[in-house]
C-alpha cells in the first residue's frame, strides 16, 4: 500500500479524481469510492456481503455535501438507504464495469447507506 492511501478496518478506501490522480492511477489500487473533488468531511466504511456492496457515508462538516461518487461494485443497482426513516431510495446510477456512479447528497452531520445490488 502506497503511503498516500488510508485504509483500516472501519475505513473504505477513497481517492479524489483529479488529472494528478487520474496519471498516477496505477500506482492506487482499486480505490472503493472514488470522488469528483476533494472532501474532507466525508467518512466512509464499505462491507462486502454475498449478495451486495454495502457503503456508509458519514458527513461529519457543517456544510451540505453532494458528492458524485464512483463506487467499486460488481452490482448494477444502487439503493440510498436513510438511517433514520427506514426509507430507500433509487438514486440514478450508471453502471460500468465493476463500478457504479452515483451522485449522494448529505446535510451537515447526515448519515447515508449506499446497497449496490
């Protein structure tokens, strides 16, 4: 793992798409989540499970945050799934290979599960 990279246990881990990463992408390894621009605030953790890819998004800053995201998934159909309601919603989703693009907005401090089926 390259120094540059962050990875735990509770962590996914997550590159900022810009052209500086974009020419030195081989050198990452098939980042989880991949950003349209820098977030600071943005926490992540990504489980697999049989049947699914599982991503918690965490804004832990004061302001909005609308994201459009790459998110590493053999699936093709993404779920938002609101914590606090039960309620999911399908987002619009493109589907590539190995990766699904979607954009997430979260309120300040608003938690978000992402299901890739």
């Amino acid at each position: 793992m390259k120094p540059t990279q962050r990875a735990c246990s509770y962590h996914a881990l997550i590159q900022v798409r810009n052209s500086a990463t974009s020419s030195g992408s081989a050198a990452v390894s098939s980042p989880d989540v991949i950003l349209d621009k820098a977030n600071t605030a943005l926490r992540t953790m990504r489980r697999r499970l049989k049947d699914a890819d599982v991503y918690l998004f965490f804004n832990e800053g004061a302001e909005a945050s609308s994201p459009t995201m790459t998110l590493r998934s053999e699936g093709r159909r993404a779920e938002i799934w609101d914590p606090q309601t039960g309620k999911i919603a399908d987002p619009k989703a493109t589907s590539a290979k190995g990766a699904v693009k979607i954009q997430l907005t979260l309120k300040p401090y608003e938690t978000r599960v992402v299901v890739v089926r």
